[in-house]
C-alpha cells in the first residue's frame, strides 16, 4: 500500500470529475505570491493552508491554519515551511480554497478480499467517527461496479432523500471510477460538502491509499509516495529504498529511534518473527530491516552500513531462516564486507553480533561469518540446528 | 498421500531465466525421488521453439519451449499444472491464459509485486472455473516423495536433511517462503516430516487462503496435523481459526502468528510482507489472530521457537494412539552427482590438466607473473620491460637491461606506411576491417622478409661465437648451408646512406661498457660484408638479436621484441585511417604488369 498526499490525492480526483476545491502545492512564499498574482480565487476566496507533509496531528502542531486572506495565508506559509518536526523537515504546504457549507458527509471505498465496499454516510467530519453505525455500505464482487440505481438506494439507506441522494449517488460512481481505474486499496472523501454557491458535492479532504505494485500502468503517477507512520522518510530509509528499486531481490530498513537490538535478518516472514522475539525479551528494537529473494551482496552491503550506523546499539541479529534459492555465502560476503567498513571507520565498538541462517552454501557463509572473530569481532555463529530465534534469546540474555 | 502436487503433476513453466532455474531445482528433486522430470514444457514467447536444458542427474533433458500455452499443452496433453514465473506486468495475462486451458487445474503464480487488484480477479476467476490459483508471490508447493513445484525446498542437501524424499504426517501452509523451508525443517526434526507443504505467498489477497488447503489437508488421510505461519494484517488467520473450530476435525492445527512486535512500535509503524497491515481497532493483530485460533481449539505456541517442541507434542499423541507409525527410512538415497569443481575440492577425482604454464597465475585476487604480483611491480618502480623479462625469460632483468630493451621498442615502434606490415593494416583498415584483424593482416607480414629475421640473426651470430668462429668461417658456413647471412643488408640503407637506427643503439650499448661478444661479431662481419657490397650493412633486426643474445634472452624469444614494438606502429596506423574515415583503396591498372595470356576462346568442355 502506498499513500498519497493530498495534494496528488486530489489530483487523481479531479481527473475523475470529482470536485475538488481549488488548491495549489507550494514550497516558498515566493511562490505562492506570484501564485497570487496569476490566479483570481487566491486573492477572492478564504484560505487553508496546510503543512504538505506525511504527518499526524497536523492541527495540534499548529500546521493547519484556517479561515485566511490571502496575506494571512502567505504569513502562516512563511511560518510553516522549513519548520522542523522531531526528523521531518515542512517543505511543501497545500494552500487550497475555503468552501462555505452547512452539511458534511461522508463517502468511501475499500478493497476487501471478497471485492470491495462502497461507504457512504450522511454525516460527516468528526461527526462519523463517532457514529460509525451511521455509515452504509454497499459490498460489491470482484470485478463489479455499483450501478446508479444500487448507489442511489445505497444514499437513501444512508438518509439522503431526493435530489440529494441521486447527487450522492453520481459522487459515489466517480469515486468508485476514480478507485477502480486508478489500482487504489483505499479512497475516503472525509468530508463531502455541499458547496453553498452552487449546490454541489465537493472533496474536501482525502486519504488515497493506492497499490504500489501497480505503478508501471499509471505512467501520471508523478508524484513520490509518502511514509505510512506518521513521518517522513529519513535519508538512511531513502538510501536502501533507492537501492531496492534497482535490484533484483529485496533489501528493506526503517530506523526506529530509541532502540539498543538491531535488526539484519533475512525474509519478510522470518523478519517479523525475530522482531516479536526481540519484543518478547524486553529488547528494545532500533530498526527493521530486512532482505530476500537472493539480492546482490552491495545491496546487502548497503543495508549492513546502514545497520552498523544506527546509534546506541549493543546488539546486531543477522537471523535468517533455512533460504530456498538466497545464497548464503554471496549474501553474508555483503555483510562482512559491511561489517569491516562499519569497523575501520570506528563503528561496532562494544556490539555483540548473533548470526543464525541456513540455505544454498550455508557452510560456506557460515564459516566466512566465524572468522570475523579472528578480525577481532564479537560475533557469535550458529547454524540450522539452533531454533530461528533462540539467537535472539542468547543475545538479550548475554547482557 | 498429498494434496495439489502429487505423482501425476505434470507442469509447463511460464517464464524465462527465473522458470528454468525452478526446473533445474524440480529436476533434482525428481532425481532425489527417483521419478522422470516432472517439468513437459516451457512458454516463453521470446525463446519459442527453442529448448532448455535441464540437469537431470549427471544428464540433460532438453524441454521444449513453445509462444502459448493452448500450444504447450497440445503438444503435451498430460500437462495439468502451471508455474507463472512471468514478469509482474504481465502476469495477469499469463495467469488468466493459464487458468483458461482445460488440461490446466492448478496455476501457482511465483511472481512478486503483482497488483492486488490481478490478484483478486485471478483468484475469482479460478474459483468460477473451480480451479486453483496458489499465489502470487508463492515461493511453490512441494509434497514430500512425490512432487515440487518451485524452489520451495531449497538446496538439494536441504531436501535430504529434510526428508523430502518420503512422506511424513504433517501439512504446512505459509505466508512467508522464506520461512517454508525452516517449518519443513522442524517438522523432520521434531516430527515425521510433510506431506504437502504450500506457499500461499504474503500479499493481502492470495488466491487461495488457509481455508481451503485446510479442507484439502482434511480429507487427505496421511496428513494428521496441520502447521501454519501466519502474520499479522487480513484476515485469513482468523477465517482458518473459523474453520477449525466450527465443527470436530480430524487434522489437528498447530499455528504460529507474527506481527507482537507490532504492540511496542510507534503508531502507525507496520513491516513485513505486502499483507501484513493492521486493520482498524485491531483487528487483524497479531494478538486477535492468535487468540481466536487458541479459542477455536488449534496449538498455538508463544513463540516460533517454541514450535518446534509443540510440533514435537503433537507428534508424540499421533505415535501414541497409533495414528502414525516411526517412519522407515529408505536404505539408500540418490546422490547428487559433485560437478569436477566440487569432486577436486573434496579430493574425490585426480583430473590430468590439459595445459602447463610456468609464467602466470591469475587465481588471486590479480595477476602473478612469474609468482610476482603485477601491482607490488609498479608499487616498487618496474616497468614493461621487466614484466617482458619476467614472461619471456622468466626472471627479473636489471634496470640496465631494461633501458636497452626500452630503447628497442622506441627504435622499432613504427617504419612509416609502406612496410609490409603498416601497408597492410593500412589496406585493411581502409577495407573497414576492425582493429584486431588489421593489426593481425601486417602481423602476418612479419617473416624472413619483413622484421622476422631477429630469432635467426641471433640464432646464427650466437652459434658463431659460442663455436668462436672467424667472420670467415662463419660466411663460409653461412654460404654452404643457409644462404645469406640474416640482420645483414638493407633494402634502402647503406654505408654511405646508414641507418641512424642502428648506430643509436650500437653507440649506447657500447657506452655501457658491458660484454658484447655477439654485437661485436655482428659488427665484424659487417665490416667484411659491407665491401663486397654497400648495402650489406648490419641492419636494426640483426643489431637487436645481437644486443638482445648479449643481455641473455633466449633466442626463441627476439622476434617477439619486433612483433611487440611494431605492433604499437600498427596500432597507430589502424587509428590513423579510422580518424581520417578513409575510402577503400585498390591498385591502379598502371601499376601492374599484366603478363598473363591475351584474351582467346575457351574450348568446349571435354
């Protein structure tokens, strides 16, 4: 799953007639100014300007300013754009139009295994959130789409009546064409307005979570996915993703601030296992990490510095199951090759490595592993005969 | 017993390079188990009609490759199984292709990073046509002594280790490949083994969940118990837990979940596979997961270490009331056979090399020559002319000899474009022919003629001094068995016309005040073979031979300094054309004396 600012989220909106207020994407007040001069609505109307950014709580962080002029908008811009928040730097802020409204709804769309699910509610904003039993939804197969007529009962179920639930229904058309066509997993609208100009339903805000996997048949997906917890990448987690994207094979690493165990195990499945592990000890995990699907040994290589440079640390587990096709020896060549640059440049003093793994030419890779100790390592080596985790339990219990 | 891969699996694999590598590993599983190669055919339109080559034992089957699959399974009617290995941008074509063929009932689709939205339509497509569609992202299916469809496995001494050439009593289906083989490992080591283990692959959506394989796994009689590896996100965990506990079963289910972690993470930090996503308020954690699978009845143990032992427990029960018996263990297993590599290293075969050097060794991490590391030459201010010391006569010359042999090379690099040699890379670069074969065409030029006469002016100057020959003696021997005296006379250059080439390097050898007995011999009979005739005078070829004897290289080698010296000329020459683009050139009519018979009529053929 990918997420979407709201900036681009609005974007594929719009292209799929939904309306949208107008908005525009900024990065100084320079050029929100000249902005200002091009386009009437942001001298006419109320703004809202907003921090850009994948983060949470972005009204309590006082990065969502309401109810502008357009000065006030430049102002509150000028405030929020290069503010730092804890590792995210503000570098965009969305500067979009007020829309006058009275009413506030709610509508959705979902991928669920069985196809997905049409939501719509006749409340909305807050409001929805805390009434969730007011929300109808409609659940349609795999590979069907809602006909108007199931969409038009779907709003009245929902307490829309007359014009207005034939209204809602003709937004729920659009939002599921805008989700079907566009390989989206999740689309919420929260809230839709009725604009008071002119009477029509309008986005005002969007979550847009689409599928990654399918980027190679949206050649208009210009835009780079934002991080799925609350923060922005950081360049350590942009440097192994930069590297991901060019390998066969994976390698994946999120630092987690505050932690002393680090993570170098192999397999998106054994991953998590070790990582529950760690938990389970009362280990503190510093990262995630993660690489399969025999990647080349730089690209492990990459990942290993990256792990050996995450401070505080006392502990590197470099765990793996018994692979199937990863060569050990060629994917623990990159890490011991990681490990001897971590350490000429000082790094790795007083951390305990504990390695465990099996597959095509573990002996090999095993015994490259064990003469680190001659280097003046401390690493610990064990092999399949030793459960998947129980390196986890040695190293927490050698504290 | 087994389910979804058994002895009658017959499959055509869909893909390239990554395809052939499962068939190379399904090969030595067949071999393992004693069975023919279970793969009949490859599709992959771009290599159609060729074939594969596949190891089998210390054989190669060739399996053809065909552009469809209507075309692979005409040719092959017995194929009932497909494995996508199919770039994820078309794997959905791929895979509804598959699925559309009527002798196809099972498509496992290997592919990784398919969109979820394929996945889904491929997935109901299949249950439409009350099919199988394993996967995507499925690391394969094997079952133990009968039959492996994919990678799934690992390594053949894996599946020894493993015991997959037999069949135990417990079923394994997973998310994670990478944690497949582990599971089937501990299921041999705590337990009898597998029967069928299933990679159903990690996205949110696989086409076919635990559910269904429980059923399977149910009404298969060997497979007492099922072990599942499950993951946070979905809900496929809990719909197995749903089943399990709606009615009495006869497998007994034995699950692990990941995702605890999950509970300690900051918010909204998820990891893992594609499926591993939270749902909201919970549901689809870990802890959910694993609470209502302990609720509908199945062993759960705390931790993927403690699976083992849970394994192990259960199979103790199963032996106890006699639903299992200790499995027999074959006598003998197939071996896989070492390649020559492998056998070397473990001292099991003598092979007797083909060829012997004594000069090089380019094993390490650079070249040797002569047992001399090239960089440790440079780093300790060597030059070409040693490394030529050191190749051609195996030693480490002085840094006198070196100034010699330098000043060799610089007198002979090039002699302007009409020599033989220039002229005819000059002709064949015009030709348009590349630099290899036009440095090769005046290379060939190189002979008794032009430039090659240094190995015997050596030769012979040498055999006159070593049998301390007069100048006389040694005409006279020269006249009656070999002919003119070769390094002597010249084409253009004469006493009166002296080759400045030669009295440069004559002068500085001599300025060396070192032994020169053959330069001085040379330069003897010069001086009697210059009055019979002027330009009978000690050319460049025959005072390198003579300077290069003196300074002890071996006669075999000198040609070798003119060849390597004028191939800088020839090089240069090669360029020159290419830089000018010059046209194809061929001689005038003028410029040939046309002695052949004048024009007549050819008789009738006899």
């Amino acid at each position: 799953m990918a997420k979407v600012l709201e900036g681009p989220g609005m974007g594929l909106m719009k292209k799929w007639g939904i309306n949208v207020p107008n908005y525009v994407v900024v990065t100084s007040v320079d050029e929100l100014t000249k902005l200002g001069q091009a386009n009437e609505w942001l001298k006419k109307s109320k703004l809202v300007v907003k921090a850009h950014e994948a983060l949470g709580s972005r009204f309590k962080l006082g990065l969502v300013k309401v109810d502008l002029d357009f000065k006030a908008a430049e102002a509150a811009a000028k405030d929020m754009i290069g503010r730092q928040v804890g590792s995210i730097t503000v570098t965009q802020v969305i500067v979009s139009e007020m829309i006058p409204h009275k009413e506030e709804y709610y509508c959705a769309v979902k991928s669920t295994r069985e196809g997905s699910e049409v939501l719509v509610a006749n409340c909305g904003g807050i409001e929805v959130e805390s009434n969730w039993e007011r929300v109808k939804r409609l659940c349609l197969e795999i590979g069907q789409s809602p006909s108007s007529e199931s969409l038009e009962k779907l709003s009245k179920d929902a307490g829309f009546a007359g014009a207005l639930a034939k209204k809602m229904a003709e937004f729920a058309v659009k939002m599921f064409a805008c989700f079907d066509s566009e390989d989206a997993q999740y689309l919420e609208v929260n809230p839709v307005v009725l604009r008071a100009s002119d009477g029509e339903l309008v986005a005002l805000d969007a979550v847009t979570l689409l599928d990654g996997d399918a980027k190679f048949r949206h050649p208009d997906w210009n835009f780079a996915f934002a991080a799925e917890f609350g923060r922005a990448y950081s360049k350590q987690e942009t440097d192994v993703m930069a590297v991901d994207s060019k390998i066969k094979g994976s390698v994946k690493f999120i630092e987690i601030p505050g932690g002393d165990t680090a993570m170098l195990p192999a397999g998106g499945g054994a991953s998590v296992y070790y990582s529950d592990a760690v938990v389970a000890r009362g280990g503190k995990l510093a990262n995630y990490a993660e690489y399969s699907g025999d990647p080349p040994d730089w690209a492990v290589e990459v990942l290993t510095e990256k792990v050996c440079s995450l401070p505080g640390i006392k502990n590197i587990i470099v765990g793996g199951a018994i692979a199937n096709f990863t060569d050990v020896k060629k994917t623990f060549g990159g890490i011991i090759n990681g490990f001897r640059k971590a350490k000429s440049e000082g790094k790795l003093k007083g951390v305990k490595i504990w390695v465990r793994r099996g597959g095509p030419r573990e002996k090999e890779g095993l015994d490259a592993m064990r003469a680190l100790k001659d280097e003046g390592f401390d690493i610990n080596v064990f092999d399949r005969n030793t459960p998947l985790t129980d390196i986890v339990d040695k190293a927490l219990q050698a504290k | 017993m087994s389910i979804l891969a058994n002895k009658d699996t017959r499959v055509v694999i869909q893909g390239g390079q990554a395809g052939v590598n499962a068939a190379r590993r399904m090969a030595e599983f067949c071999y393992l188990i004693k069975r023919p190669l279970n793969v009949e055919a490859f599709v992959y339109p771009p290599d159609a009609g060729k074939t594969n080559e596949i190891p089998y034992g210390s054989g190669l089957i060739a399996i053809p490759v065909y552009k469809s699959i209507a075309e692979a399974t005409k040719n092959h009617p017995t194929i009932n199984t497909s494995l996508v290995y199919i770039g994820a941008d078309r794997a959905m074509k791929g895979g509804m292709e598959a699925l559309d063929d009527s002798h196809i009932k099972v498509v496992s689709m290997i592919t990784e990073g398919v969109p979820e939205k394929d996945a889904k339509i491929l997935g109901a497509h299949a249950r439409k046509l009350g099919k199988v569609f394993n996967g995507p992202s499925s690391i394969g299916i094997i079952s133990a002594g009968a039959c492996r469809l994919g990678v799934i496995g690992g390594a053949f001494d894996n599946l020894v280790l493993s015991k997959l050439y037999r069949e135990g009593s417990f079923g394994v289906i997973t998310k994670s490949g990478g944690l497949s083989n582990e599971i089937i490992w501990i299921c041999s080591q705590f337990a009898d083994g597998i029967t069928t283990a299933i990679g159903i692959g990690g996205d949110a959506y696989p086409g076919t969940d635990y559910v269904s394989y429980l059923e399977m796994f149910e009404n298969d009689p060997q497979t007492k118990a099922v072990v599942i590896v499950g993951e946070m996100g979905g809900d496929l965990e809990e719909r197995a837990a749903e089943w399990y506990g709606a009615k009495k079963r006869r497998v007994k289910l034995i699950a692990v979940v990941s995702g605890f972690c999950q509970e300690s993470l900051p918010k909204g930090m998820k990891f893992g596979h594609a499926g591993a996503k939270e749902g909201l308020k919970g549901e689809g954690s870990a802890r959910s997961k694993s609470d209502a699978l302990k609720m509908a009845g199945a062993l759960v143990p705390a931790t993927f270490g403690a699976l083992g032992p849970a394994i192990k427990e259960t199979y103790q029960e199963l032996l106890k009331s006699g639903q299992v018996k200790e499995p027999v263990e074959p006598a003998t297993l197939s071996r896989l056979p070492k390649t020559v590599e492998e056998a070397m290293k473990a001292d099991e075969v003598m092979v007797a090399p083909l060829i012997r050097t004594t000069i090089s060794d380019d094993r390490g991490d650079e070249p040797c020559y002569d047992g001399y590391p090239a960089s440790e030459l440079i780093n300790k201010g060597y030059e070409i002319p040693h490394v030529m010391g050191l190749l051609w006569d195996k030693r480490l010359i002085s840094k006198q000899e070196a100034e010699i042999i330098k000043r060799i090379m610089m007198l002979s690099a090039d002699h302007g474009p009409c020599v033989s040699g220039a002229y005819a890379t000059i002709l064949a670069a015009c030709a348009g022919i590349g630099l290899s074969q036009s440095v090769a065409a005046g290379m060939i030029m190189i002979g008794p003629r032009f430039g090659g006469a240094v190995t015997d002016a050596g030769r012979f100057f040498k055999y006159a001094v070593d049998h301390k020959m007069s100048v006389d003696e040694f005409l006279g021997y020269m006249k009656k068995n070999h002919g003119p005296v070769p390094g002597i006379g010249h084409r253009v250059k004469s006493l009166r016309n002296p080759d400045k080439r030669v009295k440069e390097l004559v002068g500085y050898v001599k300025s060396l005040k070192i032994k020169t007995p053959c330069l001085d011999f040379a330069l003897e009979v010069e001086k009697i073979t210059s009055v019979k005739k002027d330009n009978l005078i000690l050319n460049v070829d025959g005072t390198m031979a003579a300077v290069l004897v003196d300074i002890g290289f071996p006669v075999d080698s000198l040609n070798g300094f003119f060849i390597l010296s004028r191939t800088i000329g020839l090089i240069g020459h090669w360029v020159d054309q290419k830089r000018q683009d010059s046209r194809l050139i061929r001689l005038f009519d003028y410029l040939v004396n046309y002695a052949a018979p004048k024009r007549r009529e050819v008789p009738p053929l006899k």
